[in-house]
C-alpha cells in the first residue's frame, strides 16, 4: 500500500515536467480542474494494473471533419493516462451519441457497464437539456438515479457540463443546469470537470478565439488535447487522494 501511494505521489511530482512537453495552454486553466472528492475505484484499478474508463457524451465529444473520434479528447485521454501510467493497462471506451438529453444516456447505462466493466464512467452531460428546455429539476433528478446505477455497478463517475462559445452563450440557459450538476456533484461526492469555466477562461484571456469561424479543425484539436491531459491530472490526483482509502474498497 505505501508502496503504491509512493508510486502515485512521485507521479504528481513529474507531472510538471510532462506538462512542459505538451501543449502550455493548458496550464492557464490548470487550477479549475482539481480533484474535489476521492475515486477509490480508480485507486483500486490502478493498483490491479487495469484501469478501464467509459465517456458517456454527445457530440462535443468528437470533432467534426476527417480528424473525427481520432483526435477527440477521449483517445487523447487514454495516451494521456498510459504516459502517466506506464505499467497500467489503460482503455478509454467513448459512447458519443448527438442529440442525446441526460434521460436518454441512462437509460443504456446498465448496459454498457455490464459490457465494459469501467472503475470510472466520465457523464459529459446538458447541453441538449438545455437546449430543449427539459425541467432543470427533471435533468438534477436524472443525474441522481444514473449516479445510482453507476456506483451500484461498483464505478466511480466524473461530470462534465457543457462547452462554452460565445456565440451560443446568450442563446442557451446553461446556468439551471449547471447548478443542477454542481449540487449533484457536491451532494453525491463527485468531481465536476467545470469544462464551461475552462473554455470561458481561455476564451477571456484570448488563448483560443472560440469567436472564430473556420472549417480548420486545429483548434478543436488542441482544445480537445487540453481537455484530455487536464482531466487525466484529475484522475491522477483522484486516484492518490483515494490511495488511503483503498482497504475498505471490495
């Protein structure tokens, strides 16, 4: 057990010189994806040198084009974990359907646990709540019962709330659901990558121009690359908070 909490420690530590050869952008909005709360199942995956991870999203999920699910943050996040785990078995498995409210993700989670057996499900969620205008007491309610059927299928579950754009910023009543997914998060433990605050933030202080319109899909990509390797040190950090923890993990 030290053993392994010493491992995960000294990954944080090198963490900073990974960071260094990847794209530095990424840091500017470094300190608004933190680990909250502990995951031990993902702890426990790690120490099992198995460590399967399932993204349960919509179409931000991809980027449109030729480049498509293959420069998509969620293989960027598998390559982002492996480097931080050399001597662990990573698989990042992506269920990306457009056009899917949070109702219609759950209703095919049990299967896909079933199938996939993942110790951390990330739910990229509310957009299109939001957009169709759902009961925002109706996606909070939804959240809560998929949150249930994930841990019951013994995983640890990330949130993700939607992207950001400027133009789409006053067209969409985002905030009803992103303080429907903040107080499930906070009430059930959960971290919630705030990936709307990230974008903003790098949108503010001109990082990327999420003004711009282009069929070029290059900053797409290193947004979705930035995206990945923050949400890896989440897990990262997740994981040695959970280190502790991991004898009362079955």
């Amino acid at each position: 057990m030290r053993m392994f909490f010493t491992a995960l420690t000294g990954l944080l530590v090198c963490m900073a010189s990974i960071a260094n050869a990847e794209d530095g952008a990424c840091l500017v909005a470094a300190n608004l994806a933190h680990a909250d709360f502990a995951l031990p199942r993902i702890a426990a995956a790690i120490q099992k040198k198995q460590l399967n991870v399932t993204i349960i999203g919509s179409a931000s999920s991809t980027i449109m084009g030729p480049a498509g699910l293959k420069s998509a943050y969620p293989i960027r996040l598998e390559a982002a974990l492996a480097r931080r785990f050399p001597d662990i078995a990573v698989k990042v498995s992506s269920h990306a359907t457009p056009r899917q409210t949070a109702a219609e993700m759950s209703h095919g989670l049990e299967r896909i646990l079933v199938d996939e057996k993942p110790a951390l499900v990330i739910w990229q969620t509310g957009t299109v709540d939001a957009m169709l205008g759902i009961d925002p007491e109706e996606f909070r309610s939804t959240l809560d019962e998929g949150v249930d059927i994930i841990q019951k299928a013994s995983a640890n579950v990330i949130f993700m709330n939607m992207q950001y754009s400027p133009r789409t910023d006053t067209m969409i009543a985002a905030a009803p659901y992103n303080d429907a997914m903040r107080w499930v998060a906070l009430q059930r433990e959960i971290p919630l990558f705030d990936r709307l605050s990230i974008m903003r933030l790098w949108n503010d202080l001109g990082t990327f121009d999420f003004h711009s319109t282009t069929k070029s899909t290059d900053m797409a990509e290193r947004v979705h690359n930035c995206i990945a390797q923050l949400l890896a040190d989440l897990t990262v950090e997740s994981a040695r908070i959970a280190a502790p923890e991991l004898k009362d993990v079955r």
